[in-house]
C-alpha cells in the first residue's frame, strides 16, 4: 500500500473517468471497489465525483462534455502526469509533435491542466497541482497501479515521451512479449507494449483488486463485460474490462510496490 502526499514531476498522480451516464458509473465502480463517493458541484447542475478508499481519494468520475458526446467518442479513462509547469509542457509536446486538444487552463484553485495527444494519437493529461496534487493511495485494492501505453512505434513513443517528460524507457528484460519499462530516476513509472490488431493507440488504467476471478466475476455481475484475460503475469494476474457504459480499464491482483 502506497499514501501519498505529492508526485514527482514526470509521475502518473490521477486519473479520472468521463462518461455518459454518471449515476450508472459510480454505481458499478463502488460495487466493484467499493470507493466511497463525495459529489463536488463545479458548475449548476455538473459534479465532478471523487472517489475514496479509506477516505484516500484514489480516482474521480465526471459527466462527459457534450462536445465529446455528439462526436460518439466512448467514456474514457485519463491518465495525468503530474508537471511543474504545465505551460512549458504544452509548449515543449508541439515541439516533439505531439497535438494540444486543450491549452493549459486553471481548474478552480485544484491546479492547472491540458489535454494532449501524442504523435501516434494516445490522449494523456498534464497536472499542474496546487490544493489537488493527485491520488492520496496507490498500489492497493481499489487503487490506481499502474499506467500502459499501446504504441503503434515503441522507438518513436519512447522518444517523444523522453523528451517531455524526462522517462527513462528501456526493454523489459523476460517479458513474455514485447514490453518497455518507464522510470522516473529510479522509480516505476507505467510501461509501453506493442499495440493489438484493431487497437487505438491509448493509455490504459489499471486498478488493484483482491481477486483477480472474483473482480472479473463482479465486472459481469454489475454489467461489465471482460475483453481479456486472467493473464498470469507472473508478480501478478491481470484482465481488461469494460464498465457497461464502455469505459476500458485493467485490474491487477498481485504484489504490490509501496
């Protein structure tokens, strides 16, 4: 189990879901993890929903904008990575080639944010904190655990997240397929894997779990449908689901790092 008080810039701090159906989402996540809720009023009639373990926020829910709902792009899990200076970082992912969605802009006083793309179209957050600086639990049921690039071009991913945020991103030595680590100095930081047949290039979430049969059995139970797995990993098993408004995200049973 892993508290938390501040991140590293370069580190994955937070993530959080866009969805359609906002009531229906929460339900099935706090059947799944169990997550505590506390609804936080952003603007007449919009919540932006944390979500907590042990009263540790851990990860939040919110409404979809309507931009994204009448374009039909599917309830999405995002992944930030905490900065200094999210100003310098929208500046410095154009130069790399990446595709700002949404400039640095102030989120009420919880810190400063943008949306980017990067050359090969995975969607990932900068964070910029100020009184919200990320999850306060990671590495623990019902926490965030890790974070999985899919890319299309290992090479050329590596370099551009390099060069923005300073990773260091070496082949997985023994994986069972091509994988990549990604450290911040020393410290764990997420890894890269060959994208699938059909598959967007995207982040992808995971989340602790106890068991990893009982959390996939729970996914059905509440609606979810899983699109694969238990994989034995080794250190841990994992699976990928989708919640029933179509969020994908991975569950993850096994060691977990502090």
């Amino acid at each position: 189990m892993g508290e938390r008080t501040g991140y590293t810039p370069g580190t994955f701090c937070w993530t959080d879901l866009t969805t359609t159906d906002q009531p229906a989402a929460k339900d099935f996540y706090v059947g799944l993890f169990g997550w505590e809720v506390q609804d936080m009023q952003v603007a007449e009639g919009v919540f932006y929903s944390m979500m907590s373990v042990d009263g540790k926020n851990v990860a939040a829910i919110s409404p979809q904008p309507q931009q994204q709902r009448d374009a039909g792009v599917p309830p999405a899990w995002n992944s930030y990575v905490s900065v200094e200076d999210a100003d310098e970082t929208v500046e410095r992912a154009k130069e790399l080639g990446g595709t700002v969605h949404a400039p640095a802009f102030d989120v009420m006083g919880a810190g400063r944010m943008a949306v980017i793309q990067d050359p090969h179209g995975a969607y990932f957050l900068v964070w910029q904190p100020q009184n919200h600086f990320g999850a306060q639990l990671v590495n623990a049921p019902g926490a965030p655990v890790w974070n999985e690039l899919a890319s299309p071009d290992a090479e050329a991913s590596s370099a551009f997240y390099s060069g923005l945020f300073g990773w260091t991103i070496t082949p997985a030595e023994g994986a069972p397929m091509a994988y990549w680590s990604i450290k911040v100095g020393e410290a764990n930081n997420g890894g890269m894997r060959e994208l699938g047949p059909g598959e967007p290039p995207n982040w992808l979430a995971y989340f602790g779990v106890e068991d990893i049969d009982a959390a996939i059995s729970k996914v059905g139970e509440l609606g979810g449908t899983t699109m694969s797995g238990p994989i034995d990993i080794g250190i841990a098993k994992i699976a990928i689901v989708k919640d029933p408004q179509g969020g994908v995200f991975a569950i993850y049973a096994g060691e977990y790092q502090p």
